[in-house]
C-alpha cells in the first residue's frame, strides 16, 4: 500500500507540475518588443509655459514591418549594428490636451558616454506610434550627429484629425548616453527648437530604450 500511495503522489504531482508550467507544453513562441520612455519626466518650455509629461511609446514585432523592427530591436540588444541611424519615438499627451510627438533619430551603437549633436529636424506626422516613419532607420549627416522630429498637435472627431500647434524645423542641442547595457540604454536630452516662426522650446530630461521578450500564457 504504501508503494501505490507513492505512485498516486508522484502522480499528482506532475500533474500540479504540467498545469503551472503550461507554456512550456503547448508551444507558445516567444514576442518581442521594443519600449521608450521617461526615467522620470520630460520638461517642455514652450511661450514661458512649463510642461512637464512623462510618455511612453511601445511597439511590437508584429506591429510594424519585420526590416524595421529586427533593426532597431538588434542595435538595441548590440547583436547588429546598422549603417544609418535608429528611429524611435516617443509620444504622450500634455496638461494641456496636446499630443507630443517626438521621433530620434540616432547613431545605432548607442556607446555609454556617447554624446551626439543634434543639428537637424526631419518630419514626423502626428498619429499611432506604429505608423510607418516612426520606427527603423534614416540617414543622418554624420556619425555623432542626431536629428528629432518634435510637433505638438490637438485631435479632433470626426473627422479624424491632428491641428499642428508646434512643429520644429530647426533644433541645437545634445543627446548624452549615460548608460548602457546589453537590450537597454539610458539617455539625457537638452535640446533647444524652432518653428518657421522663429518661436523656441526646449526639452530636458532622460529617457530609457530598451527591448522586451516574452512568452505569452497559454489560453
């Protein structure tokens, strides 16, 4: 008797064993992502107004195309490091009411103390942090050079539609890699734009990039 308890015990305990450890038997695959956000907050001073917001941006593998994924995901993980520069965004809404839209572009190896002039704006159109153009990469004019993307819009329904109230097309200032390890990096940002009419922001602050992999429950 004693032996056939044993084996009703053992039993139950694999059983126990398979029910908690599931994924391990049904084949789920694992999913990447890649994520942008604020240590603590980002300062915008735009007219003498202070704002202080703290976005996050976040994609997965499936969200946008595989090219563009895959070479920001492996810079980002210093598996891979591409030629031109990495595009990440990061996107969130004011006190205000106004959606900030900022994309970087940056040198792809992200070294720890490098620091990168930003000379340049190129445009990003305000909408879902997956559209096309704010993920991938982009020339730059050199290797510790970035170039931003930075516009402030409001929304309005229906019809769908973003107002510009900011768009930069000029910016100054530099991106400093604090820190960095292997799938993540943390950045500081002082940064001074320009619109066409000649009115300043700047934006201070650190941000965090980093990549995610996991393993989904079975349902």
């Amino acid at each position: 008797m004693i032996y056939r308890s044993g084996l009703i015990s053992a039993a139950v305990v694999l059983t126990l064993a398979a029910l908690s450890t599931g994924c391990n038997y049904c084949g789920a695959e694992e999913e990447r992502a890649i994520t942008v956000s604020t240590t603590d907050s980002l300062t915008i001073t735009r007219n003498a107004q202070v704002t202080r917001l703290a976005p996050v941006s976040r994609v997965g593998a499936a969200e946008i195309s595989p090219l563009s994924f895959d070479a920001v995901f492996n810079a980002i993980e210093g598996t891979q490091t591409p030629n031109r520069a990495l595009l990440l965004t990061l996107s969130g809404t004011a006190a205000t009411g106004e959606l900030v839209t900022i994309v970087f572009a940056l040198p792809a190896d992200l070294d720890r103390n490098d620091q990168y002039t930003v000379a340049r704006t190129f445009t990003a159109e305000p909408g879902l942090s997956t559209d096309p153009g704010m993920w991938g990469l982009r020339e730059v004019a050199g290797a510790n050079t970035a170039e931003i993307a930075f516009t402030t819009s409001t929304y309005s329904f229906p019809p769908a539609q973003h107002t510009i109230t900011y768009r930069a097309n000029a910016a100054s200032g530099m991106i400093r890699v604090l820190q960095r390890e292997r799938g993540w990096a943390e950045l500081d940002l002082d940064i001074t734009l320009t619109d066409a009419a000649g009115a300043t922001a700047t934006l201070d602050g650190r941000i965090q990039v980093n990549t995610e992999r996991y393993t989904p429950p079975c349902t």
